[in-house]
C-alpha cells in the first residue's frame, strides 16, 4: 500500500470528522473533482465546500474499514453516518475510489448505498 496516498485521505477524513471543511480541501487540487455515482458530479474546491457546508450540517461518523492503494490511486471501503440537523442519523456503506495528484486528492468516484 502506498503510506502516502493512505495518510493523506486518513488526514483528510480527520478533518471531515472534525467539522473542518477547510482542513478537508487543503488535502485536494483545486480542480478536484467528485462523481457520486448514479447521483451527481460536482467540481471545483467551492463547489465541494458548498456541499460539504449544506450536507455535512453535523460532522459525518466515518469509519474506514481497508484501505488499498496502488501509486496515485487509491480505494477505502468502510461506513458513513450522517447526522442530521435534528439528530436523526443515516448510516451508509461506501467505497470511494480516489485518484491523486501531485499528492493532493483530484478525483473521487464515490459508490454509496443507505443501510435499510
């Protein structure tokens, strides 16, 4: 596994959990781009703080499960909680498909699916 790849998406998920958006984004390209698969693209550094700001209303509960990384691309499979602004939580499992860039985060396909 590349440690690199590992502790950069490890320290960028840290943020997220801290409520840092900006913490988040300093790990990515400015041109970073996010395909929720079946859902949506958003692009840009501001795109994505806007959504992270409107989604991410309470820290999101992430929980990585395995890692894999084979040079600038990377895979974390594991469990997302959401938290909503009442409380309510929504629990989600994911694998987000990551490629990096000049050791920042570029490009993420996220594959996501609600718990039942």
């Amino acid at each position: 596994m590349s440690s690199d790849a590992a502790n950069v998406l490890l320290e960028a998920n840290a943020a997220v959990s801290r409520g840092d958006h900006a913490g988040f984004l300093a790990h990515c390209t400015d041109d970073v781009v996010w395909h929720f698969v079946g859902d949506r693209t958003i692009t840009g550094k501001e795109a994505i703080r806007r959504f992270m700001d409107e989604t991410y209303v309470n820290p999101p509960e992430v929980v990585v499960d395995r890692l894999i990384a084979d040079g600038e691309h990377l895979v974390a499979i594991g469990t997302i909680t959401f938290i909503a602004a009442d409380g309510t939580r929504t629990t989600s499992d994911y694998s987000d498909a990551w490629r990096l860039r000049d050791g920042k985060l570029a490009e993420l396909h996220a594959f996501v699916i609600e718990r039942t």
